[in-house]
C-alpha cells in the first residue's frame, strides 16, 4: 500500500492551500487542561503542514492565526496567543530558513502587541530571499475588515483622480486587498469538525473547494494534510461549465 503522500500527482497539486487552524481549545479540554495549554500544542502541527507544504512544491500556504473576533476572547487567552506567537515566530525561523519559506502576513498589523510586530518584522526579514513556500500568517484579520480597507484605498484613489470608478473589477479590486500579487486558493481546509468560514478569505475563496476534517488542529499531521490534498485532487472544478467541458 502506498503512502497518501505517493498517491498524489505532482502535476495537480494546489498553488495556494488556506487553512483555518481550529479546536485547539476542544483538544486542551478533553485533557483537563486550560485552553492555551491546546494553542501551545498547536505549534507542532503548524511546523507539521509548511514542512509538508514546502516539500510538495506548493507556493503558498495561508494559515488563519488569529481573526479580529477573536479579540473578543478572555484577555488571560489573548495575552497567552499573543506571547505565543512570539515565541515561536523566534523559535520556528529556523524551520523557515531550512525549508527555504518566506514569511508574510495579512491582517490589522497595527492592533498587535509592539513584541509580536517586531518579531514578525524580524523574521520576515530574514525569510524575504527564500523562494520555496510563502507561509501567510492570517493575524488580526477578517475579511470584511480587509475588504473595508480595500473599498476605503480605492475610495481614496478615485478622490485624488488617480483611478476611475469604471476602472475597477475583479482584478483590479483584488489588487487593494491583503492578498494581492497572490493566486486564489485552489483548496481550503477546517480542521475541529465546525462547518462554517469566520470571516476567513471571503472574496478569495469564490471558488475555492472545501474540505473540512475531524480533527483537532493540535493533532493534524502532514498525512492528514496529503489526505486532504488526495481528496482536492478527486474533486471535478467546473467553474459554471458542465462536465463535459473540463474533462480531457
Ligand atoms: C483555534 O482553536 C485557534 C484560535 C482561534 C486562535 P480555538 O481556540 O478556536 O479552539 P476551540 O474551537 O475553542 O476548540
Ligand atoms: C476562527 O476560529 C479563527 C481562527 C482559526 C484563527 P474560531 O474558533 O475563532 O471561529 P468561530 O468563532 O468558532 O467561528
Ligand atoms: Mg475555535
């Protein structure tokens, strides 16, 4: 029997994979734990996916980190997310570095912590030669904040005459948001079983294929992350055609 990861054909592999990372707080209580002890837990499978990530060829990999909501959690959890990601921002770079990754982010930059902006800054400094995978950390961000922002840019734009309002479309909109220059995920995945977006990557995931998995994001390995790619890679993507006209 071959492993999940032969089955896969390199020809067809996403360019861009997004996922939102959840259940770590489920995974702590189920071992009558506090909620950050399942954050922290957490870490291993993040270095889990971009390693996976990275040695299938794909390009980008965008991981939902933390989401303007969750602002709205108790300040002990926030406080515990926000030293976490510094530290293993610090600790992971050299993960980064050896598997060739560049470092981005999206997200409300200026709402973070000093300590967790430099050493996103830090690190992205770092990573910024290396061509393999972009890792995109997903921190403060939603996707109606992001498409605020764009809306609000391109308002600006129009004002001081540099652009005209029959100039814009999908293209040229997609441009103000967080994630320009970046393909669409083919492929979004949920971990922790819930069925639903949170505000995650609206405009990009029009016609993104969803795969939602059972387990809980602090036990998600890389077999879990081929098993969702073998499960992409068996999906029929139409686009608005029929069948018949996407089969070769
Ligand atoms: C995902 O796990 C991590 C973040 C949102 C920061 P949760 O903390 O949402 O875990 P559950 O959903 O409560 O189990
Ligand atoms: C979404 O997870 C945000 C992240 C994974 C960072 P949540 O656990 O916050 O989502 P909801 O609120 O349950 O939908
Ligand atoms: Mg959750």
């Amino acid at each position: 029997m071959s492993s999940v990861k032969e089955q896969l054909d390199k020809e067809k592999l996403p360019s861009h994979v997004a996922i939102i990372m959840d259940g770590n707080g489920r995974w702590a209580k189920k071992r009558g734990n506090a909620r950050v002890f399942g954050h922290r837990n957490g870490v291993k499978a993040v270095r889990e996916v971009t390693e996976a990530a990275a040695e299938l060829g794909v390009k980008f990999l965008t991981l939902y980190a933390f989401s303007t909501e969750n602002w709205n959690r108790p300040k002990n959890e926030i406080d515990a997310l926000m030293s976490l990601l510094v530290s293993t921002i610090a600790s992971e770079t050299k993960t980064l570095m050896d598997n060739n990754v560049m470092l981005k982010s999206i997200g409300c930059k200026e709402t973070l912590p000093k300590s967790v902006q430099e050493k996103l800054a830090s690190c992205k400094e770092q990573t910024k030669n290396n061509d393999g995978l972009t890792l995109v950390l997903a921190l403060s961000y939603s996707s109606r904040w992001e498409i605020i922002e764009g809306v609000k840019k391109i308002a600006l734009e129009i004002k001081n005459n540099n652009l005209e309002p029959s100039d814009i479309n999908s293209e040229v909109f997609g441009q103000y948001l967080e994630t320009a220059n970046m393909p669409d995920p083919e492929l979004l995945i949920r971990t922790s079983g819930e069925f639903r977006i949170s505000n995650f990557l609206l405009w990009q995931i029009a016609y993104s294929e969803l795969y939602f998995s059972d387990v809980l994001w602090p036990d998600f390995r890389k077999e879990h992350f081929f098993e969702a790619l073998l499960d992409y890679q068996g999906r029929e993507r139409r686009f608005g055609k029929i069948s018949d006209q996407v089969k070769k």
